[in-house]
C-alpha cells in the first residue's frame, strides 16, 4: 500500500512472521519494488515472543535483513507488551508496539500500548510522535497517558532501547531525518 502526503510518498509492508519467516527472495523482491515507488519504506511486522520486553534474537537477524533492503520503519506487533526500539544501520525498529484493544487485562504490562503518529514536521521532513496509551481505567477503551504517568512510561520503555535514542523517546518525538540520514549516501541526497 502507498500513502501520498504532500511531500513523501509512504509504503507500507505488511508481513507476519509467528509461524515462518518470509522468503528472502520474496522480502527483496516486495522491498525493491517498494523502494522504487516511494522515499519512505515502512514495514508493519507480527512477530515475536508474547509477553517478553526485550526483542528474540530472530526479531533482531530479521529487522537486519529488512534494513540492509532498505526498509526505513521497521513496526511490530504480536508480544501484547512494547518492546524497545533500536537503530539499525540507516532503520528504526519498533520491536513492539504492544495492546491497543485487547480483552487481556492480568497486568500493567499488557494495558499498556504505543501508537506512532508519522507526520511532516514544520520542514517537510518525517517525523514521529510517540503516544503511549492505556486501558487501565476503561477496558478496552485506550487512553492516552499523559502528565507524570507518560514520563514513567517513556523512561521504562527508555530503558528497553538502544541508548543513542533514548533522549529522542523520553521526549515522545523523533525526527527521522536526525535520526536516519547519518550514511553519507543518504546525506548527500537530503542536501
């Protein structure tokens, strides 16, 4: 699928990977194809070990193989609780993105979600927010957590993630020009 905005054309892969892994042959295939009909490649994954905050070792090998195809988002789902996020080469991974709506309520954990708003900031440039929300008081009803709870969430999830974006989660945005154009290719085409 493609999304137009007024200055980036977005793809959008769908792929799920519980049961089996994706063909390489066919993950390139759908990638380059993606690459040449837009500037921005985005991958919506359901993958994963349920329950766990930190990403299995075939998560991090897969998101590898997606961003040395070229994949800029890498967003996913399945574990019921968020997982950290992590730079690979030129990617940004959202391992988990967590519960949205859910009928599962035994812990926090898995109240708790992150939904992601991709938008054009005041330069034209992609840019992320990162709205954690909650269906602790209202089952099935997220909300989002704001004031002192928002930057509890923030900091733990913080703490699940690669440390040179910390500071960029703790503060809810990210600019992903800052954030992925940091290979010389890649910045001599934003100039």
């Amino acid at each position: 699928t493609f999304i137009n905005l007024p200055k980036h054309r977005i793809a959008i892969i769908g792929i799920h990977s519980v049961f089996s892994l994706p063909n390489d042959k066919d993950m390139k295939m759908i990638l380059e194809h993606a690459e040449n009909n837009s500037d921005f490649q985005v991958v919506f994954i359901h993958w994963g070990e349920e329950y766990q905050h930190q990403q299995s070792k075939t998560q991090r090998q897969l998101a590898t193989k997606f961003s040395e195809l070229g994949t800029d988002l890498i967003v996913g789902h399945h574990p019921h609780v968020v997982q950290g996020l992590e730079k690979i080469n030129n990617t940004l991974v959202f391992y988990s993105l967590g519960n949205f709506i859910f009928d599962q309520y035994f812990s926090q954990d898995v109240r708790q979600g992150l939904t992601l708003r991709l938008f054009e900031n005041s330069d034209s440039e992609l840019s992320l927010d990162l709205i954690p929300v909650t269906s602790e008081e209202n089952l099935a009803q997220p909300a989002a957590i704001v004031g002192d709870e928002k930057n509890i969430f923030l900091n733990k999830l913080a703490q699940y993630s690669s440390d040179e974006i910390q500071e960029d989660i703790r503060l809810a945005k990210i600019n992903l020009r800052n954030m992925l154009a940091t290979s010389t290719e890649t910045a001599i085409i934003a100039e």
